[in-house]
C-alpha cells in the first residue's frame, strides 16, 4: 500500500566514511519535496562502521528506514530489497557515493510525472552517460567500460537504451514491484535484468541527462567484478529468450 509521495534506495557497501556526507547530500534536497518520502539505505554486509553511521543518522532523520544483512550480496540484491520495501507511489535508485548529483531525483521525478500523461506505458527513467546533455567527469578506463558494455548490449538486447548502470533510475512503483519476483541477478547486470523485465512485459523507459563526477578509486571494479558481469548479463539475455521475465 502506498504511503509516500517517493521512495528512495541507496544501497551502501562500506561506505562509513562517507555515508553521512552522503545522506546529508540526499535529505537537503528531498527536503524540497512537497509530498512525503523515505528513503530505504540497504547495508550490503558492510565490513566497516557503515550499518553504526547509518544507526546515528536515524536519530536526526526519522524517514530514514535501514536495511541490513551480515554477508555481501552484491548491488543488485541490496537495490531488490530495498525496491520490495519501497512503500512510495515512485521509487528512485542512486549510489551511496552520490557521485551523481541527488537534485536530478527532484528532475527525474517532475519529468516523469509530466511525461506520464501522455505516455501510459512509461514506467520509469534511467540516467544516462552517453546522452547528448549529460556532464560527466569520470576516468578514461570507466567510460571504455560503458562504452564496450554497451556495444554488447547492443548486440543481445532489443530495447535500444545506450546506458543501462547509471547509478540513478526513478519507476513507478506500481509497475515496478510485479516484476521484482522474477529478478535473480545479485550483482551489476541486475540493472539490465530489470530493464529486460520492464520491456519485455510492455513497459519503456526514458532515458535523461544525469550530471556526476568520480569521486574516490573504487576498486569494487576489477576482473573478477567484470567477468561476474559479463556472464549474469548473458543469462539474462538467454533467460529472456526463455520467456522467464513474463508477467503471469
């Protein structure tokens, strides 16, 4: 049942260093709402004080709900869990890093609502790197990997979206929940399964601007990260040949 206006997850592995920049970041700007929101921040089995960062800032802000668990899943079983909570008419996604700027959730969420009236299939927007008025500033070796990434999807996948890991989306939650049943990707490709899910049961997405900046070596991204990528999002390639993201 719907109790918020907008719902936000922040999934965070290790990031007790930051994490209270970070939430302060991301509640000046929900401040701004007009209508209630929460927001959901998963503790992916964080080994350092993330979850006793997160405990204190629960004290100075009461629509902070916490999610953890003692092992490490990956990104995309914390994104799933905090989806499956989510208890907004709209639920947003970002990076606990905020290294995508937080006011583009106000943006996202006024393009959608205004775009909703003349699209009904419209399920949601997910940021873009490669779009034509977006302003990054990330390293050489991260923007080949989007780029190859993408050419890969390119070849596997029909639904024609350029970037699909921008750390930013915002769904309707009503179109968003019926699919969560069907994911299994625990890790980076969850954003292409749940993209794969969306179209293949009808839906479309939008793509925008997103503007971010790299902000730390994040060595979360290696080989072993990568090949793990690589083969989840052949298995969802096949699995959505299978049909197995169909809504019953």
């Amino acid at each position: 049942m719907e109790r918020y206006y907008l719902s936000v997850v922040v999934p965070a592995y290790n990031e007790g260093s930051t994490i209270a920049r970070s939430m302060n970041m991301l509640f000046c700007e929900l401040d701004k709402l007009s209508g209630d929101f929460e927001v959901i921040a998963v503790n992916d089995g964080s080994t350092d004080d993330t979850l006793e960062q997160l405990k204190k800032l629960k004290a100075d802000y009461k629509s902070l709900r916490i999610i953890s668990y003692k092992k490490n899943r990956g990104k995309g079983y914390a994104i799933h869990r905090g989806m499956a909570k989510a208890r907004g008419r709209f639920c947003a996604v970002i990076d606990a890093d905020m290294e995508i700027y937080p006011y583009q959730i106000l943006v996202y969420l006024e393009n959608l609502e205004l775009s909703l009236k003349n699209e009904k299939r419209l399920a949601g927007i997910t940021g873009c790197k490669f779009h034509p008025d977006s302003r990054v500033d990330f390293p050489f070796y991260r923007r080949v990997m989007s780029m190859c990434y993408y050419k890969m999807l390119h070849l596997l996948f029909t639904f024609d979206l350029k970037d699909t890991n921008t750390g930013l989306k915002i769904f309707r939650t009503d179109r968003l929940k019926p699919l969560l049943p069907l994911l299994k990707v625990d890790g980076f490709a969850y954003d292409v399964e749940l993209l794969s899910a969306v179209y293949y049961n009808g839906g479309r997405m939008m793509t925008a601007a997103v503007e971010c900046a790299y902000s730390r070596d994040d060595r979360r991204i290696n080989v072993k990260s990568v090949a793990k990528t690589f083969f989840d999002t052949l298995d969802v390639f096949f699995d959505n040949i299978r049909g197995q993201y169909k809504l019953k």
